[in-house]
C-alpha cells in the first residue's frame, strides 16, 4: 500500500503520541495558522459589514468562528476519550511496516 502525505503524517503522530493521552490544546495549536487565516478574514468581512451599517452580519461573522472553533474543541474532545480505544486496535507492526515501505520507495 502506498501512503499519501497526509497518511503518512497521520501516521508518524499516532505512532508519537501512542504512550501519551491525545493532547487536545496542542492539537488545536498545531492548526494555529488557519485559525489566524480564518480570523482575519471574518474579521475583515465582519468590519466591512459595520461599515455599510449591516452590524447584524458581523455578529454572523463573529458566531461562525466561534461555532467553527467550538466544533473543533469537541471534535478534538471526542478523539481525545477515543484515543486509547485506538491505540489498543491498531496493529503497530503493520504501522511499522507501511512506515517503512514509504521511506523505501
């Protein structure tokens, strides 16, 4: 089986936090720049909307990031209460080996 990037990412990160319980801070951490990217946009739009005097949108805007980071902390949440179930299933030899073939090709 050949693994994509993000497989392959995937991977490498369960393997490293196998041991250790699912940090969900540091998880929301690693996707920092999105978060940043998706703030200033809103931001923008939601000045914009204040401008021209529709303050209603930019209490829209305001709302889906915050819906959108409060989806992601109980996303995270929930693989966080999943994670020893999933490290106890997963087959890490077979991890180990597909591991391996990538660095191999």
């Amino acid at each position: 089986m050949q693994l994509s990037k993000l497989q392959r990412r995937a991977l490498l990160r369960a393997k490293e936090l196998r041991d250790k319980p699912f940090p969900v801070v540091g998880s929301m951490l690693r996707s920092w720049k999105i978060y940043l990217v998706l703030a200033v946009v809103l931001s923008g739009y939601s000045w914009f909307a204040w401008s021209m005097g529709a303050s209603e949108a930019g209490f829209v805007c305001l709302g889906a990031f915050i819906g959108l980071v409060g989806r992601d902390v109980t996303w995270f949440r929930l693989h966080a209460r999943m994670w020893p179930v999933n490290v106890e299933i997963t087959n890490w030899a077979k991890v180990n080996i597909l591991l391996k073939q990538k660095k191999e090709t």
